[in-house]
C-alpha cells in the first residue's frame, strides 16, 4: 500500500472516530441539560430564579451546568451576565475548574484521581504542529490521537515516514498536569530511518498565571524523554533528553486567540544528541459551528552540535539525530488549517506544513491530522 493510501485511510479512520464521539458528546449533553418544561414558563417579578443545581435536580450537575454556560456563551453572551467576561461567570467557571466540585474520578487507578478538564477555556483550541514540544498551557484530561504523513527532502534521501500516536494528558489539579507527549509507531520508506517505536516522554507542567476574565494563562513544564525507542529508528540515542518550556496564550478580540511556546532541548548525553530551541506560535479564529481557522509558526534553532548522526542534518522536532555541524542553523516552518470543535470535549483537526527558509533538513512539506477526546 503507498503512502498517499496509509495517509487517507488514517485520516478516514480518525473522522469515523471523531464522528462517533461527537454523537456520543451529544447524548449525553442532551441527557445531562433535560428539565421539567413548566420551569420554562416566565417567572413572576417577585419570583427567584433557581439555582443551577434546581434546575438540573442533582447537585453534582452544578458545575456541569457552569462548563456549558461558559462554552456556549462566549463572549457577549447573557447566560452569565452581560458577557462571559463578568465576574459572577468568572466564579461560576473557577468553581467547576476546582478538583473538589467532581471529586476523585477514578480512584481505583495507582495514579490517584484525575481531574477534569476546568471549563474557563473552553473557547480555545490546541495547537497542531511541533506536536511533541508545542504544549498547551491549559490543564487538561485528554487523549489525543495524532497522525503525521511526513515528506522529506532529497537532500536527507528523500521518502515518506507516517507517524502514528497518542498522547495523554491528566490534570492532577486545577493547575497541575501529567503529560506524556512522545510515542508511537514509525513506518517509513527513507534509508536512514526504519520502522519502529519511538521514545516516551513523560513530565509536568504548572499554570504560574491564570486569569479566567481576560481568558490569559501562563504555563511551565519539564519533561524527559526516556530513551526506549528503536534504534534502527533513530530513537532511543543516548541517556534521555529533558525538554524545558514556557507556554502561554490569550484571547484577543473574543474570536482570536493566541499561543505561545518557548523551549529547550537539552540532552542528558550531548555527543549522542543535539542542544536545540523552538519558539512556536499559534492563531486561530472562530468560524462559528465549531469550526476554527489557525495558522502557527515554528522557529529551531540548534545551540550545539552532537557527534553522530548525518553531519549538517539534525533530524527537525520528531527525531535527533546527533548530527555533526549543526550548531547555528535555523529553519522556520509555516502552517495553516482548520480544526472542527463540536463541544468542549473533543477537537479534530489537520493541517498542512512546509519550510518557509531555504534550509529544509528533513521536512520537505507534513500533513498533521488529530483527534481530541476530553473528559
């Protein structure tokens, strides 16, 4: 089967599943938002509005109702007030963000409980490309599935490699997340990578600034990258990398929204890896129906060379080779796309990369498709 062939039923395979979920999501929204219809009816001056908590029957529902008002009301909606933005729909949002409001999820797991996903951002969308470093500042419990149709250049001796992922993602609280961002399966035709497993990164990352009025948040991270990947792979090369990062974002103008991510590479064994940095960049606007457009840009910069590997070639963000001669270089890649969000727990996007300098080391175009799913 040739490439173009693993990529269109891989991405086929992700829309049957993002198709599935949505009718699931909305199942049980529907299940969930039911009410008594008299309580429809409009209410006397002198009469008190119920409570959330009335309305649904369940005080457990309480902050589910808050996760939908904020989702669906955005910004210049009345469901919390004149805007979002008010400070009643601001408490309204920090209380289900809280751990405490939903109580331990899954208590039998060795890891302990896991939160869910707080609700005050839930206008925003993840970034696509530069998917292993590119960290969403929010806090959230996810599984994201990834696929990746990744052409290189001839210069690195051409072909094709598809990557096949997923990573996860668990708040541990309202700030605190556990991230794996690296694994998955390989498959390639290039003669310099085979097929097979790659590394495994696990770490954490902490929202330092949060500001759920101005929908600004400011996000750190380490994670390490644990090399058991396979060597004909070019993946489990040395004694592991840590990667470092700061990760923020913002709303601008209620539909834009921004994110920002700067980052180092540093390897535990810098003869069998390269020391490198990124600064990527997220735009996206909301189209309406849940439908986003973004773009986002990449910057790499490699800050000292290794003492393996293909000299002058380093591998880009996916692989690192440990190439001779690449300390300074820089490459820039550009991307656009779209990304469709049904409702707050699932996302499904894809978008498409190229080289915006003259330098291309092994990235000669990527087609990056994913799937979201949150609790």
């Amino acid at each position: 089967m040739n490439t173009s062939c693993r990529g269109l039923i891989a991405s086929l395979a992700l829309l049957f599943m993002a198709t599935l979920a949505s009718a699931q999501a909305e199942e049980s929204l529907a299940k969930h938002f039911e009410y008594d219809p008299i309580l429809t009816e409009p209410m006397q001056q002198d009469e008190v509005e119920p409570a959330p908590a009335q309305i649904m029957g369940q005080d457990s529902l309480t902050a589910e109702f808050c996760e939908k008002c904020c989702f669906d009301g955005g910004c210049g909606s009345d469901c919390c007030g004149s805007t979002c933005c008010d400070s009643d729909c601001c408490g309204c949002c920090n209380s289900c963000g809280c751990c405490d409001t939903h109580g331990c999820v899954l208590p039998e797991l060795l890891l302990g409980c896991f939160c869910p996903t707080p609700c005050c951002f839930d206008d925003w969308i993840s970034p696509m490309t530069n998917p292993v470093f590119f960290e969403d500042p929010r806090t959230l419990t996810e599984l994201r599935g990834i696929f990746i149709q990744h052409k290189v250049p001839q210069t690195a001796l051409g072909g094709d490699i598809q990557l096949y992922a997923l990573q996860i993602r668990a708040a541990l609280s309202d700030r605190l997340s556990l991230i794996a961002t690296k694994d998955g399966y390989a498959v390639s035709t290039n003669p310099l990578i085979a097929d097979g497993w790659a590394d495994l990164s696990l770490g954490l990352k902490y929202n330092l600034y949060r500001d759920c009025c101005t929908e600004s948040l400011l996000t750190g991270g380490v994670v390490y990258k644990i090399p058991v990947g396979s060597h004909r792979t070019q993946q489990g090369l040395g004694d592991g990398l840590f990667h470092v990062f700061l990760s923020g974002g913002t709303e601008l103008c209620c539909d834009w929204h921004y994110l920002s991510s700067l980052g180092f590479r540093l390897p535990v064994d810098d003869n069998a890896e390269t020391t490198s940095m990124y600064w990527s960049n997220h735009l996206d606007y909301y189209l309406g129906h849940g439908f986003y457009a973004l773009g986002e840009c990449n910057w790499y910069h490699w800050l000292e060379s290794g003492t393996n590997g293909v000299p002058g070639i380093s591998g880009g963000d996916l692989f690192n080779l440990g190439s001779t001669g690449v300390a300074g270089n820089n490459i820039v890649s550009g991307a656009f796309g779209v990304k469709y969000k049904p409702n707050r727990l699932m996302e499904l996007g894809v978008a498409w990369e190229v080289p915006l300098t003259e330098r291309r080391d092994v990235l000669e175009n990527r087609l990056t498709v994913d799937l979201i799913l949150r609790y």
